[in-house]
C-alpha cells in the first residue's frame, strides 16, 4: 500500500484520504485569501514570527521567475513570499511582485506555488491532473495554470471568499453553477484517459467501501457497537446491491466530472463581480454526469463548515427542490449549447439522473462513515455521520419511489421497500440524538414541489 510523507507523518493511502476529507468536514475557516487550493490563508505579515524562506522557499520563488510569462526578469529582491496555509498534500506560497516591479500590462503580479507533498504521487496521477486543470480552466471555471517545475505547478491568484452552504441555493449562484458545470460536462477532452472504463466506477467505489464497512466491529465500545447494530451493515450492503442494480438501468452520460463539488470547493471573487471559480480538482475525471449532479445537490443540504460539536449539520428542507433544480438544468443545457425546444425532454432526463446517483453519494458516505470509525483516529463523529447520510438514503429514496424515479424495472420491489417503515432506535452519541423521525418531519415540510 503506498504511503504518503505529510511533514514528520507517513501515513498511509487510507489514512490519507480520511484525514483529507475530514479536514473539510471540521474546518472552520469562513474565507481564504485567494489560493485555488483547499481554503489557504496567508501568513500574517504583522506575525512576530516573521517568516524566513527555508531553501524551499527560495526554490519556489526561482520557478516563478523562470516560468511566469513576464517575469524573466524581475529582481528577487522585487519579490515577496508568504507560506500559505490550509493545503494538506502540498507545501504551498504565495509570491508577490512589488507595487513598483514594472511588467508588462496584464501580467499576473501575485502566484501561487504548490509543490507536491512526498510520496502523493504514488495515488495521484500528477500528469492526468495537469490534464483535469488545464481543461477546467479552458472552460474558464478554474483557475489557470501559469508554469510546471519539477515536484510543483505555478497557478493563478486571486483574493477570494468560499462560498456558504446556505448561499448555494439562491437562485443566481444555482445558475452560475448550473453554468459552470454545464461548460465542464460538454467540453470533450481527448487526451484525458480513462473515459471507456468509467461507467463503473461509482459502482466500483460503492462496493469498496462496503467491504470494508463489513469487516468494522467495536467490541470493547458498547455505545458505538449499539450503533453500529442499528445501520444493520448486512442489510445496508443489500440495499447497496438493489440501488446498484436500479443505477445500472440509467444512461447517464460519462462526461468529465469534478466529483467533489460542495460549498468548500467553490470560491467567489472579493472584487464584487460575483464571480465564481471551482478549485480542487483531485478526484476529477470522467463518470457518469448524474452523479456530479447528485452529489453536488446532496452537498447543499450538508453543511460541512457548521459551528455545531460535529462540525456537519443535515439539513433535509435544504436539497433542492424540482423546481429549484430546473432552474439549474436548464442554466447546464444552455451552455452545451443544447436549443430550447429540446430543452424539456432533457431536462426530464437529467431530474432523474441526478436524483437517482443523488441516492448513490448518500451511501456512499454512510459506508464510508461506517468503514473510517474504526481505522481513524481523527476527532470526528463518522458514525453520526454515517446514520444522518443513512436516513437521508432512506427518506430521499422514498420520496423518489412516490415520484416514480426509480427505474421501471426494480419497481415492485423499490414501492415494498419504499413501504418499508425503518424502526430506528434512537441513540444519543455525545449530546446529539440523530433519528428518523425527525429528518421525515423536516422532509413533509419542505417537499412542496
């Protein structure tokens, strides 16, 4: 198994990828300063511990005056340098040309310099995400890259704000987004690989994760071996299996995804142009279009930046309405290109699909919550988690099967199961209670639409 060489930690991959994800889920920055990275901020330049470039530092510096178009011959000592922080994977700067450096009009004055953490591209393709940025920022949704060294990429800087989760579903930014994605699922990426095997990848995943949530037991912990009785893992991986089977009657189109869309991962200019930008594109490439929609969709209604002592907050009324989610659609379908009268037929088409692999995230991250409560010992509730994404899966899947989503053929047992009352206990981990019975009354609530 590859291991990963984060500061004086060796970690490895399965360690790594919880710790990334956990990372997002307890941040509790509300804004960054401007890298397209994973909510950065920059040193304080008033600190009394001023910083001191390390040979690292320098290094990074020289690549930006050898590789940023404009700047072969800007002195060093015209130049500023500030550790950025936020970045798990990478050692990340911010160098800035002084205000009275003269370059030429246009040229970017201030970069970002990420240099690859050790022993990352052991499980990240390095030059397939060269590829992923340069097409991202082609659509103009990303950032640009300005220069390639050896062991790190020189990018584009902006100062900018992460964007709120509640702010996702105002009606202007949902277009923006609807947009934005739309430009990234229609461009076609030729030199990207992996297209032909990506139709199963998602399923591939689900299954992954359900081995490993099998194999979890807490015997010398009551109170989380309670819990973990009440998800009934073998019952949850034969739901798994039935969900799996209703994805497999889909065509949902396998276009160049993002896979990891959410209110951290969407930034907003500070010049107040209400420009938008997305950043961290390491889980990018190709899949099934529906479930970037999904799960983008499933992200609105969690708040992975909440003030709460779980640092997440569920909120059922918050995933988008179907109205809500055609104003998006037909914002996606514009900029493909797609003519109006054709508008209806597709958008129909993609209601389903987006609330169908919609279903596939939330148990995605069950299992996921489930498999990582063990094996992490990062401070965070993954079984709370876990059981608010597993009663989503269950309400949401309900609601779906009343609007006949699911997929012709596994009908009759979608409505048995959709009958099916989940009696869950409910058990208070902490000081939270998480059930059912409230997540459905919240749900009665909001689903007018």
């Amino acid at each position: 198994m590859a291991r990963i060489c984060l500061g004086s930690h060796e970690l490895v991959e399965e360690e790594y990828l919880q710790l990334k994800v956990c990372q997002l889920l307890r941040e509790r920055s509300d804004s960054c300063q401007g890298d397209f990275g994973r909510s950065p901020t920059v040193q304080s330049q008033d600190s009394p511990l001023e910083f001191q470039p390390d040979q690292t530092a320098l290094l990074a510096l020289q690549a930006c005056i050898d590789q940023v178009p404009g700047w072969k011959h800007v002195d060093k000592k015209q130049c500023s340098i500030s550790p950025l922080t936020g970045g798990l994977t990478n050692i990340m700067y911010l160098v800035k040309l002084a205000s009275d450096a003269k370059v030429d009009l246009g040229t970017e004055r201030a970069v970002v310099v990420r240099q690859f953490g050790a022993g990352t591209e052991a499980f990240i393709n390095r030059d397939n995400e060269a590829l992923v940025y340069e097409v991202f920022a082609s659509c103009g949704v990303g950032p640009k890259i300005l220069g390639h060294f050896k062991g790190g990429r020189l990018e584009q800087f902006f100062p900018s704000t992460r964007m709120q989760c509640k702010a996702l579903r105002q009606p202007e930014n949902m277009c923006k987004i609807g947009g934005m994605l739309g430009k990234v699922h229609g461009t076609d990426a030729p030199n990207l690989p992996g297209r032909g095997k990506a139709h199963g990848t998602v399923i591939a995943e689900l299954r992954d994760w359900a081995q490993k949530a099998e194999a979890i037991s807490f015997g010398d912990n009551s109170t989380k071996q309670d819990l973990l009785a009440n998800m009934k893992v073998k019952s949850l991986i034969e739901e798994m299996e039935v969900l799996i089977s209703a994805l497999s009657c889909l065509d949902s189109k396998i276009t160049l995804c993002h896979n990891d869309l959410h209110e951290g991962n969407l930034l907003e200019n500070n010049d107040g142009s209400g420009e938008l930008k997305m950043i961290d594109f390491e889980y990018a490439g190709w899949g099934p279009r529906g479930y970037d929609l999904g799960n983008l969709f499933c992200e609105i209604s969690v708040d992975n930046f909440s003030e709460n002592e779980l640092g997440f907050k569920y909120s059922p009324a918050a995933y988008p309405s179907k109205t809500e989610q055609y104003v998006f659609f037909k914002e996606y379908l514009l900029a493909q290109g797609l003519r109006a009268e054709a508008l209806e037929l597709e958008m129909s088409k993609l209601y389903v699909e987006a609330n169908m692999y919609a279903l596939a995230s939330h148990m995605k991250w069950t299992l996921w919550g489930i498999a990582s409560a063990a094996s992490s010992d990062i401070e965070f509730d993954f079984l709370t988690y876990a059981q608010a994404r597993l009663s989503a899966y269950y309400e949401w899947k309900a609601a779906w099967c009343r609007e006949e989503l699911w997929p012709e053929p596994h009908k009759a047992m979608a409505a048995k199961l959709a009958g099916k009352v989940m009696k869950w206990k409910l058990i208070t981990l902490g000081s939270v209670t998480v059930g059912v019975a409230l997540m459905a009354m919240l749900l009665a609530k909001r689903r007018s639409n």
